[in-house]
C-alpha cells in the first residue's frame, strides 16, 4: 500500500516519543531529523521537506507544547495538520458549470491512465445522478478510441467518437453533441505522449481554446515519483492546470509525489486512483489521507464507502437475521461479496484505526486467501446445506472440500467459526443491530 514506508518509520520515530514522560527541544529536534529522512526515503521534494519539518520544529519547541500533559501527542497532532496543510488543507471539488454542460480535459502522458480514469470519473459522477458523455480525443495512440468505448460501455456512459480525425475537431463536434442530448458533464480523454514535448502542448492549447474546459485535470502515476511532480509543473506552467488526478495510490508506491504536487505546482490533487476497478475512484481529502499515513485510519471513507457498496436492503435483512439469531451460510456468502465490493482487505484494514502497523501485509494475504477459501467452501454447498448447517455430517464434509478444493480440516474450521459467531450474536441477545452499514467479516 501507499505511504506503507513512511507510516513505519514515522510510527518508529513518534513511538520514541510517547515512551518519555517529558519531552526536550533536543528531543523533538532528533524525532525531526528521522521525520525528515522519512520524507526524503518516500520521495519527497528535498526542499518541501526540509521546509515541512522546520515548520513543524518551529511549532513543536513552543512551551505550550513541551510542558503540555502529552506532549508527544502534541506533536503528533501537529504533524498532522502539517501533513494536512501540504497536501491542500481541504477537499477540492469539481466546479460545474452554471450552464450545462461542463467541460472537463483529461491531459497528461500517455500510460499515465487517462482512458480508464476518464471512465472512472465518468461513472462516479453517474452515481451523483449527472449524465456524462466521454469523447475519444486520442487518435494516435493504436486502440485507443476502441479502449474508451469498452471502458465507457463498462461504467454505462455514452461515448462519442470520429475516428482517427482532428481532435480539436472532435473534441468541438463532442461539445454540440453533448448539448444537442442533454449530457451536463463532457469529459475529453486527450492524447499523451512519453515526454512533454512542443506537439502535445501545442495540441491541447488548440483544444482548450476550442472548448474552454471548466476543469482541466492532469492524470499523473504516483509511481513515477519526483517525476510526477515534474511533470504537474510542466502541464501547469502550459496549460494551467485546476486539478491532479493521482492514480496507483493503492500499488507499492512511496507516496511522495501525493505529498509534492500541491506544495510545487499549487494545484490540488482532485481525486485518487486506488484500483483497477471502475469502482476504485476517490475524492481526495487531505485530512484523511494525512490520518492514514499516521496510522490513524479513515472511518469516514469506510463508512462512505461501505453506504455506496453495499446493498442496504440486504443488509436490513441480515440485521434482522443477526437480531432473532437466525444467520446461515448463505449470510455468510452475502457477507464476503459485500466486503469484496468495498475493496481489498488490505485497503479496507488500513483504514481502520490503529491497524496499520499491528497487522502484516503478510497477515493481510492470508485473511485474503481466507476470504476466497470460504467462498469456495460454501459455494461448494447445496441450497440445502447452506441453510441447515448442522445438516452437514461427515460424508458432507468430505464432498464439500473435495468440491472446493480444500480439505475437511477447512470445512471443519469454517464451521467452528459459524457457531462461534451464532453463539456470539446470541449472547449479544438483539444488541446485534447493524444499522446496514458494515457487512459481517465471515472469519
């Protein structure tokens, strides 16, 4: 995960802290020095984070916080707001346009992810009830107009196409049809290129002119580094840029350029690519992301995440189920597809508080191998067997792990663990309610 490093070693320099009861200048200069190093190993600017860490000394040296009860947490909680701070302070949102529709430009270099985040973008904003078309810009690149349309016809959302013309053009011709059908959101999916160079510039200030985007948003792959924020500031000084769409935020990625972009080119990061999903879009909040990677979670996201995934109607029922202790394995199926909705365990883990750090990346894999046995094990099931497990003897067992791919010691534990939680929830006697939000872990 993103930032993984970085949450470790600043884990490490701030536990050091919190074991003194009392805290010296020397102290939090020395606590500072490793944050700084932290910084530098995660790819961050060298001067953003030489500035960062003297903003913080400067704040944390103060009398207010060294004779503080905790002054450890002080400082902790002003490294926070620092990291908040850096990367924008607040959400920055999309700006509709007062008269429909609003014109987005998608810009950045080719491999970046352009095409798929244009149908991610586009899908998230079908979710808030706009209707987006996506117009295929990209005629250099082989196979490109074809990709949009597959992704496009993945997400639901109209795509609009010339061939391989002129893309000021098209992207003009995309604009009346757009009007002329009622879309209010056009996004433009532009051609890229594997450098900045004077033909992509020149390119898509013809567009722009052409079209006067509300929003023109730079796709840039956060493992590219220092050469994300390279490249944001060569777009922006062209261009002139309103936002970054940062994606792999979600692959082993130091996370430095998360950290860069705002401090180097002024822009905000808009949203962040977190998967391969069309699903795995996130608005970017500063806040959050700065809790994460002190390992204090991100209950908001989970919660806003787990409303949009999961099917609430289900999850009514299974509270019911849960309330009168009437839960059977097909509950626990319903469970593990409503958890891969949200995404990986990882991802969903890391944004519990106070989990990152206690729990592997290896433990991580194995609740993940976990996960996929038991699907396995009880889609290996009958109807019947599903709804009655006591029913399941051991001539079952046996079927059923052989069906499965497992052995009868995993459909064994599979069902100590169902009367585990049968008996938990009979114990909590109806204080089981679940309001729908979170699915039941079926492990």
């Amino acid at each position: 995960m993103a930032f993984e490093g970085l949450s470790e070693k600043l884990s490490a320099a701030f536990k050091r802290l919190r074991s003194k009861g009392k805290l010296t200048e020397a102290d939090v200069r020395q606590a500072m020095r490793e944050v700084r190093l932290a910084l530098l190993e995660a790819d961050v600017n060298y001067k953003i984070a030489k500035q960062f860490v003297n903003d913080v000394t400067e704040r944390a040296i103060g009398s207010a916080v060294l004779e503080s009860l905790t002054p450890a947490q002080q400082v902790i909680k002003i490294v926070n707001e620092e990291l908040t701070a850096l990367m924008g302070g607040e959400q920055s949102r999309i700006r509709y346009a007062s008269k429909p529709p609003t014109v987005i430009l998608l810009c950045g270099l080719q491999g970046s992810g352009k095409t798929t985040h244009a149908a991610k973008l586009a899908l998230s904003m079908k979710k808030q009830g706009k209707r987006p078309l996506l117009a295929a810009c990209d005629v250099y690149r082989p196979a490109a107009i074809k990709q949009l349309q597959v992704v496009g016809e993945k997400a639901g959302v109209p795509v609009f196409e010339q061939g391989q013309g002129d893309p000021v053009k098209i992207a003009k011709a995309a604009l009346h049809h757009a009007k002329d059908h009622g879309s209010d959101v056009l996004i433009l999916d532009t051609a890229g290129r594997l450098h900045v160079d004077e033909a992509l510039m020149d390119e898509l200030k013809r567009i722009k002119a052409a079209v006067e985007p509300d929003e023109i948003l730079l796709v840039v792959d956060a493992m590219t580094g220092q050469d994300a924020v390279n490249v944001a500031s060569s777009f922006n000084e062209v261009l002139g840029i309103d936002g970054v769409i940062l994606t792999k935020l979600d692959g082993d990625t130091r996370g430095g350029a998360a950290l860069s972009v705002r401090a180097v080119t002024g822009k905000p990061i808009k949203f962040a690519g977190t998967g391969e999903k069309l699903d795995d879009l996130e608005p970017f909040h500063p806040e959050r992301m700065a809790s994460r990677i002190l390992g204090m979670g991100d209950m908001l996201t989970l919660i806003e995440k787990a409303e949009q995934e999961v099917d609430q109607k289900k999850a009514a029922e299974m509270a019911k189920k849960l309330k009168h202790n009437a839960i059977d394995f097909n509950d626990f199926l319903e469970s593990i597809r409503q958890m891969k909705k949200m995404g990986s365990l990882s991802s969903v883990m890391n944004m519990l508080p106070g989990v990152r750090g206690k729990v592997s990346e290896e433990q991580m894999d194995k609740g993940e191998i976990e996960m996929k046995r038991t699907e396995a094990i009880i889609t290996s099931m009958t109807a019947y067997e599903r709804e009655r497990p006591e029913s399941i003897n051991p001539s079952r067992k046996r079927r059923i792990a052989s069906g499965s791919g497992t052995k009868v010691e995993d459909v064994n534990r599979l069902l100590r663990n169902f009367e585990q939680t049968r008996k938990m929830m009979k114990q909590m006697g109806g204080k089981g309610k679940r309001r729908g939000r979170m699915p039941m872990l079926p492990f």
